[in-house]
C-alpha cells in the first residue's frame, strides 16, 4: 500500500538511473529539427483553429504571472506539494508593492475569463498557456516548462453531467486524430508500422472500473497495464477515494467537480465529472497523458471538495467568493499538453526535442548518447 500512497502525486521517473532504462536505445527522429520546428506549427495551427471550430471557443490572451492574493493560481494537487515561483514587485518604492506568482496552470483564471469576456452557455475561450513548474522531476516528459492549450467552456446547470463530459472529450479526440492526419501528410516518414497510429476511438473508463480489474497496482502501473489492452483511454472520476483507500490521483479540490456522484452502465454508484486522457506512447513504450480536464464545481461541489480536504479556509479567496455568490459561470474546461502531443505526433521520444527549456547536464549527456537532440 506504500507504493500506492507514493504514486498519488509528484509525476515523473524518480532517478536517472531508472530513466536511462526506460528510454529507447534503438531511436531515430523521423523528422531533423529543422523539419520538426515546421511540423509542428503545422500541428499547433490545426488543433488551434479545429478545437474553436468544434466546441465555439475564441483565442484570448493568458497570464504568466498573477497577483498571490488572488487565490487564481493553480496548486495542482490537494496536498500542496507543488508551490508556484514566487516573487515580490517593489514598484514605486514598496508604496504600492504586488507579491506575484508565476502560474502553474490557467484553470482558474479561464473560468473568470468567461465572464470578463461576456461568454454565454455553449460560448468558450482557449489559450496558449505557458508555465512553469519548478516541484517536477526533470525526465523525458515532465519538464519545469509547461505549455498547454487551456480551454473553458460555459455550460449551464443541466449540463454538468456525465453526457456532457463524455462528448467534449469525443470532440477534442476527433481534432487529435485530425492534427495526426494532417501532419502524416505534410511529412509521410511520421506513418510507419514501427509507431502505430492512434486508435480512431477512445475507449471511456472510470478509475474504480481499473481499480477493479488491477486491484493491487499502484495507479501508474494500472494505467500502463490498460493501456495494452486499449491504447487510447479517458478515465472518469480522478480524485475520489476509491475501494481502496486511495483516489486513482490526487487532484485541486478547487476546479475540476470529482465528488458528484455519477453512475456507471451497469448502475453502481460512481464519482467525479472529470478525467484524463492517456494513449500509449510507442517510441517510448510508455504511458503518455495528453489531457486532464473536466465540469468544474459549483458552489456545493466547492464546500465538500474543500471540506473533504481540510481547506475550508480557501473559500475566503476571491475567486472561491465568486463561485460560491455564483458570479463565475459554470464551466467544462481543461488542458491539453502541447509538447506532449507533439511528442506523440512526431514520434519523439523526449519533450527536450520540442520545447527549449532547461534540463540538468546528466539528461543532456544521456540524451545524447542516444541520439536524442534536445533543443537548447
């Protein structure tokens, strides 16, 4: 059961002897970089403009820094263990200081964005966000440097369900395998029975279902044993307790809903109005998680959330305020990783090789002991 607790959170290998097993030793890029550069704008443009094209969403600016006291910031997981990059503004000689953070993620601001920009139900905005999480293990998919295409959508009361979860995600997975298309076109060395492509369908289960069929996994050696069966998943219900004791992965009890109860096909009691999507990398042979999103709560999904997680005291923070005196609209949003979609697309086998960011000298040297090129 230690292993389980430990797998909750703080993603990554854990040690660079653990990753240099793991990663592939038999590695040719299909593209130079000159060509992955290209390739992946040519990415980037067909997800921008197709995921506004399928759920209404417009393109708007995002922050890179928020004000401390806003209680805007994404902490990622419940038990506080990530902590944003802090910093303190002196401005005009510490008369009209601003203590500030360098973001983590873009969910909670999105979701007061909606109004700001006057969306209605069936209206939304995405964003190309940038981070920066400094509490990572640096390995060949997690880097201190995060971009995402952030997404919210305003939904009504009677839309926060399950029906609704289920067909955004379907649309989101159509613009995926679309970008796939697209890019084997442009760059036809990408398709090869080496790297199967996608599945065209993703496969929809709860996280108890897993835990049911896996029960004495921890929860990223579930997800890799379900993944051979179905190479392309969502899980339903991340952050409640589940038979176990243990929630399939900790989650924020301030954004995504995981406590509505929900129910399966079969009629037993399930939770959350959330999840993940997770393919199966096979230039890796790894797990590989493109998407987290999810209905977020509402006013009595917030309180138990933070009730069940002993933050209660959050709910005097302006944006809590807001949602509690429903000022903020009700939402569906997410994240979909870009650097981790480029990865999957363009048969990479390390995130270095699609985004610039710092990574430490013992992974450069591995990497390039292997064929790996890391921008820098």
């Amino acid at each position: 059961m230690a292993d389980k607790k430990a797998d909750l959170a703080g993603p990554g290998i854990g040690n660079y002897d653990d990753l240099r097993k793991i990663l592939p030793d038999d590695y040719q890029s299909s593209l130079t970089p000159k060509e992955t550069m290209k390739a992946l704008y040519a990415v980037k443009g067909y997800i921008e403009e197709n995921l506004c094209k399928e759920l209404n969403l417009m393109m708007v600016q995002v922050p890179l820094i928020v004000d401390s006291q806003s209680g805007v910031n994404d902490y990622l997981d419940r038990d506080g263990s990530r902590t944003p990059v802090q910093f303190h503004i002196s401005n005009d000689y510490d008369k009209h200081p601003i203590d500030a953070e360098v973001v983590q993620a873009a969910t909670k601001w999105k979701r007061m964005a909606l109004r700001q920009f006057g969306m209605k139900p069936g209206e939304g905005l995405i964003t190309d966000m940038r981070a920066v999480r400094k509490d990572y293990f640096l390995d060949h998919d997690h880097s201190a440097y995060v971009d995402q295409w952030d997404w919210e959508l305003a939904v009504t009361e009677e839309q926060r369900n399950l029906k609704t979860l289920t067909r955004v995600v379907e649309k989101i997975w159509k613009v995926i395998k679309g970008a796939e298309t697209c890019v084997q076109e442009l760059y036809p060395q990408l398709k090869t029975d080496k790297y199967p492509n996608l599945p065209e369908e993703l496969t929809f289960l709860h996280a108890e279902d897993i835990l049911d069929k896996y029960p004495d996994m921890p929860r990223k050696q579930r997800e890799t044993a379900i993944l051979q069966e179905y190479p392309a998943i969502f899980i339903y219900g991340i952050g409640w307790t589940l038979q176990d004791g243990y929630p399939h992965e900790m989650r924020a009890a301030d954004y995504d809903d995981w406590v509505t109860e929900t129910k399966s096909a079969d009629g037993r009691t399930m939770h959350g109005l959330n999840g993940d999507i997770l393919v199966w990398n096979p230039v890796t042979g790894r797990r590989h998680e493109l998407s987290s999103m999810g209905v977020r709560v509402n006013a009595e999904s917030l309180k138990k959330q933070l009730e069940l997680t002993g933050q209660l005291d959050f709910l005097k923070l302006p944006y809590h305020q807001g949602i509690l005196n429903n000022e903020i609209p009700l939402s569906i949003g997410g994240g979909i990783g870009q650097s981790r979609t480029y990865m999957q697309l363009l048969r990479k086998a390390h995130l270095g090789e699609v985004s610039v960011t710092v990574w430490p000298q013992i992974l450069k040297e591995m990497c390039r002991e292997i064929n790996i090129h890391v921008l820098e």
